[in-house]
C-alpha cells in the first residue's frame, strides 16, 4: 500500500513539474523582443541635487582655470621667463 501511494505522489510531482516546466507561453523570455522591455522608471528628484549640480558647475569652472593656467605658463615660457 505504501509502495503504490509512493510511486502515486512521485508520478504526480513529475506531472506537476513538467506542467510548471514552460511550455512556451508568450511571457516567455525568449519570445520577447529586446526593444519590449520596459524602460527604466524616470529619475526621481533627491535632497542632494543641488550639490550635485553647484559640484559639477565647480568641475567646469576648475577645468577653465586650469586651461587658463596652462595657456598662462605656454605664454611665460615662451617668453624666456
């Protein structure tokens, strides 16, 4: 009795698994194709943004005064200084 209700719940765990084994329903993977998939939700606004921003406006006046420097030193040395 115990050996036919083993081999029972066996048999039914196989069906039940090959049941939830995809057979390629459309939500598949690799059916879908790659420009369907969802963007990326849309950047939320944070405490820090500002920061952010008077950083990366600091980065760029950094840059021109360091190529302001630059174009200073070429100057002073090509005048023998």
């Amino acid at each position: 009795m115990v050996r036919h209700l083993s081999a029972a719940a066996i048999v039914t765990c196989m069906l039940l698994l090959g049941a939830c084994s995809g057979g390629g329903d459309a939500n598949d993977a690799s059916t879908v194709s790659p420009t369907a998939v969802a963007a990326p939700p849309a950047r939320t606004p944070t405490v820090i943004d500002d920061q952010l921003e008077a950083l990366e406006k600091a980065k760029a006046v950094q840059a021109t005064l360091d190529a302001a420097e630059a174009e200073r030193r070429r100057k002073l040395d090509e005048a023998g200084g």
